[in-house]
C-alpha cells in the first residue's frame, strides 16, 4: 500500500513534512509495539471497523491480532520523492508500505503502485496540474472501500470546480458532435 503526501512544490517542505511524519509515526509505531492491544491507536481503529466496515465478514477480532503483528509495522518506509532524494521510490522486491511525500515529481508520470491514501494540502491554479494532482486519488480493484482522500477546504473547491468544468467540457463536446461540428 501507499499513501501519498502532497503538501508543496518546495523541496525544503517536503523534507520538514518527512522529518515531522517520521516523529509521529516512530511514537505511534513504539506505542503498538510496546502496547500492543491496549495501544489508544488499536482503540482508533476499532471504531473506524465499527463505524465503517461493521457488516464485513471478517471479526474485529482477527483484524486486531494482525494490528498487533509487528511485522508490517516495521515495513512501513517513510520518504520524500524529489529530484534531490537521497532514496529513490522502488517497488521492485518485496511487497512495500511507503508513505511517499513530494510535489513535482510525484506528478509527471510516477505511479504510485497501491495508492490507497493521498493526502492534499499543494495549491495551484492551473488545471493541466490541478487534473494530474487528480490521479492520485488511487483506484484498486477490490480496495474500493479502502480508498481515502484527505483535501484542505480550499482544494476540495479547487477540484469541485475542476469536475463541473470537465463535465461542461464533455457536454459541449457531445452536443457539438451532434451538429456535425468539427474542432
């Protein structure tokens, strides 16, 4: 899996927001560890099942004890991906957890392989960007309830927006196809 982070086109952020994820995720991933069932994250994510995936086949039970299997905990890779990136992102191998932080060069042609999580706090007011920072809302075959984007207000108007105009686009361009315009 991968959650993407993409919160400014300066390098200098990217690896502040790396510095600051790796501080938080070191404390959360101690306090599993240590605690195991009795962690307040393990409390977290059992009202997350509770509230969202309830009706699931599969018991709290069971989705606890894997929660509490440190082997993916230590998996999870923390980093920026940018032109000045010591470690380059690569999914060749072993299966990855990688919480991939960047600007520019997570946008022109990196996929993100099991993007499940984005997180959007980069601004711009040019559409061509506003679609590709689009794609990276993730989409996986049979992971659908799993997909979760995270958008700051403002960028949730910005890609609204950017829908009702793409819509508008499309119309025009079937209604104009129906009078045998050409472009």
């Amino acid at each position: 899996h991968t959650m993407l982070v993409q919160t400014h086109h300066e390098i200098v952020i990217h690896e502040d927001t790396e510095r600051r994820l790796t501080a938080v995720w070191d404390s959360w991933k101690n306090d599993l560890i240590v605690n195991s069932k009795k962690s307040w994250l393990v409390n977290i994510f059992k009202n997350r099942w509770e509230n969202e995936f309830s009706t699931s086949s599969e018991k709290w039970e069971d989705i606890c004890d894997l929660i509490c299997t440190t082997n993916w905990i230590r998996k999870i890779e923390i980093l920026t991906v940018n032109r000045n990136s010591p470690t380059k992102l690569d999914y060749s191998g072993e299966p990855k957890i990688v919480v991939a932080i960047g600007g520019f060069s997570l946008g022109r042609g990196l996929t993100l392989e099991g993007l499940t999580i984005s997180f959007f706090a980069r601004t711009t007011k040019a559409y061509d960007t506003l679609l590709q920072m689009g794609r990276w809302f993730g989409f996986r075959k049979g992971y659908e309830d799993l997909i979760r984007v995270h958008l700051t207000s403002e960028r949730y108007s910005c890609f609204r927006h950017l829908a009702i105009v793409e819509k508008e686009i499309r119309f025009d361009i079937a209604r104009y196809d129906k009078r045998g315009c050409t472009p």
